[in-house]
C-alpha cells in the first residue's frame, strides 16, 4: 500500500500499516497494511479465529497495536485521546450488546449513545434526540418496538436496536461487528436488505462490516478484506477480490463461488 504523506491521511478513514498485535506469544494479527476512505464500504471475510474481530476493535480505538501505525479519522493511535476519538465511531459490537441491561427501555438505548458522547443537558435536546433515534429505529424496522424493554426483543431485534444505537451519534465510521449471526432466514435477509440500502446512501458514514458468510454481503458494498491466520489473504474491490480462489485460500477449502444477481453464495466444490 506504500507510504501516505500528511494530506492523504486526512481523506483515509482508517490507515494501518504493518500492524501488528501480539498477546504473549501468540499472533492475532501481523503485517497488516489496509486504507479505508470516505466513501467505501468494506466486508472483512474469514474464518472463525482469523482476526475479524481484533481489525475492527484496532478501527474502533478499542485496541492499540503491538506494532506497526493505525490512524482512525486522521488520528494516531497512541498519540491521541481515544475518549475523544471513539464518539466520533459508531461500533455495534457484540460486547455491547451484552452490556445493555435488559429492562432498559429501546427507545432509550438509542438515544441514551447521544448524551453519553456528547454529555449535554438532557433538557435542552431531549426532544431532538428522541424525534432522531424514533427515525432510526423506523428505518430499521423496529419503530414499532420503541417502548418495548430490552430483554424482551428477540435476536434480531437486538442486533437492530443496537446499530440504530451505533448511527444515533451520526458517525463518520461505522463498524458493524457480525451484524447477521443468529439471525433466522427471514431475518438475515431484512437485515440485508436494511444493510444494503445503509450502504447505498451516500450520506452514510464509511462503514466496516465483519462477517464469515459471503451470503451475509449486503449489495452496496464496495471492497473486501479477507483475512486468515491473523494476515491479509487479499483485499480491494469487491468484485475482483471475491473469488473462489481466494476464498478457497482464506478458509483452507476447496470453495466454489456463485453469483446470483447482486448476492453471493459458497460450497464445498463437488458437494451438492
Ligand atoms: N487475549 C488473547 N490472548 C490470546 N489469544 C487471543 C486473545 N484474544 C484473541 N485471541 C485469539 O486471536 C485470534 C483472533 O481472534 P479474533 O476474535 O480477532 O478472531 P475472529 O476472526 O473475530 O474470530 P470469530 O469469527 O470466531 O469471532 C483467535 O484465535 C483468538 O483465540
């Protein structure tokens, strides 16, 4: 990826260079270069263990490398404030999701990211923040489900709820982390189809989706990031880095890819 001067950092969203990240002995990641820009959506694509998760917690400000440089939104890690940093990062994240406590109100773990980021005065914005996570839970399909409790929604819902949360501060990255795992037929593919029209909006935030399913892919995405053993195996355009190749070298199987319209789909070559 070669090295970016000052002035192409300001358009780079996230920029890692050679990262590493080590725990004693073992390596999660290692020479990772990846650039993502204003406008791109990108799939990370791997297997169980592969390091999805430990790329978007680097993106999220939630982890520092053990090695090489990461920049977030024009930002060093290591050299800035993450607590300034990480309210400018919509992360909808598994963690997450298990901290929200399940008598709380949906409406109110929507709107509740805005005053924890922002720490302004309840009164004066109550209103604007409540018409703000009211549009964002309809556009997810769950507008209905506002006043509901926490505990009480279903998976899918769940999942929906907290990425509605992820948008309520209008970031300028998101990163979804396995946004479909869990999810029913029906579910993943509304899921998707929400996902692709998030996508497609050019007003959206560049985005980072992780996920282990080509199926998952919502149309809209622009480039992938297939990762194995903690390395990149390719990444770039969409089109041109989704391959049965490749994927067959990132989960260590023979893999046929199909396209179908806009959608992919993987077997096993010569199962049936
Ligand atoms: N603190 C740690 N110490 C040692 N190994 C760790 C630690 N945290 C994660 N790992 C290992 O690092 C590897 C990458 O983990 P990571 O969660 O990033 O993978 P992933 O691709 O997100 O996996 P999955 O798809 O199963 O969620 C895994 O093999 C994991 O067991």
């Amino acid at each position: 990826m070669g090295t970016v001067t000052g002035d192409e950092l300001d358009d780079l969203v996230v920029h890692m260079s050679d990262v590493g990240v080590r725990r004693g002995t073992t390596h999660l990641l290692s020479g990772v270069d990846w650039s993502v820009e204003l406008d791109e959506r990108w799939v990370i694509l791997g297997a169980n263990g592969a390091g999805k998760t430990t790329l978007l917690r680097l993106a999220a400000a939630e982890l520092h490398p053990s090695s090489g440089t990461v920049h977030v939104l024009g930002e060093r890690l290591g050299r800035v404030d993450v607590f300034e940093l990480r309210p400018r990062i919509g992360f909808a994240s598994a963690a997450l999701l298990q901290r929200i406590p399940a008598e709380e109100k949906v409406l109110d773990v929507v709107v509740s990211a805005g005053y924890a980021v922002l720490g302004r005065w309840r009164e004066d914005y109550e209103s604007l923040d409540t018409a703000r996570a009211t549009e964002l839970c309809e556009s997810l399909g769950i507008g209905h489900l506002t006043e509901r409790m926490f505990g009480t929604l279903s998976e899918g819902e769940r999942k929906r709820t907290v990425i509605a949360r992820s948008l309520m501060t209008d970031p300028e990255l998101l990163l979804l982390d396995e946004p479909a795992a869990g999810l029913d037929l029906g579910g993943r593919e509304d899921l998707v189809a929400r996902l692709s029209e998030l996508a497609r909006d050019p007003d959206a935030p560049a985005t980072v989706l992780v996920t282990h399913h080509v199926e998952e892919i919502p149309p809209g995405f622009t480039h992938l990031l297939l990762v194995s053993g903690g390395g990149v195996v390719a990444h770039g355009l969409l089109e041109d880095v989704l391959t049965s190749e490749n994927l067959s070298a990132a989960f260590g199987q023979d893999l046929e890819l199909e396209r179908l319209g806009d959608r992919y789909f993987a077997r096993r070559r010569g199962s049936r």
